[in-house]
C-alpha cells in the first residue's frame, strides 16, 4: 500500500498537491482525472522528488497530458 511507502509527511503534501491540482479542474474531482493525477504525483514521489512544488507540478502535467490528448 501507498502508506507503506511514503512516510506521514510525505502523504499530507502528497495529498496537498493533489486537492491543489484537482481543485484548479473543472474536472478535477472525476474519479478518472483524479486518479491520473495521483499516479502522476506518486511517480514523482518514487523518484524522490517530494516538495510540494515537486508533486504539484507532476499533478499539473498530468492534467496537461490529459488535455492534450482530448483534442
């Protein structure tokens, strides 16, 4: 499980940047988007970037991705 990897510290801010980049969608609270931004965040999380800066940019580039590949 997620909380297995990731200490206390690093899940708030992972949560933080998720409910950061989701809020800013309109449809950012649809199961779908919001799990592809959590694999996003948690990816970047693995490769140890864990800033807030760091996972919420991840979080946006997933929500970018998912634009770019609606049109």
């Amino acid at each position: 499980m997620i909380e297995e990897k990731f200490d206390s510290r690093t899940l708030a801010i992972m949560n933080a940047a998720l409910d950061c980049v989701c809020g800013t969608d309109p449809r950012g609270e649809e199961h779908v988007q919001r799990k592809r931004v959590a694999e996003q965040i948690i990816r970047c999380a693995e490769n140890g970037r864990t800033t807030l800066a760091e996972l919420t940019e991840a979080g946006q580039d997933a929500l970018t991705e998912v634009a770019v590949a609606a049109k």
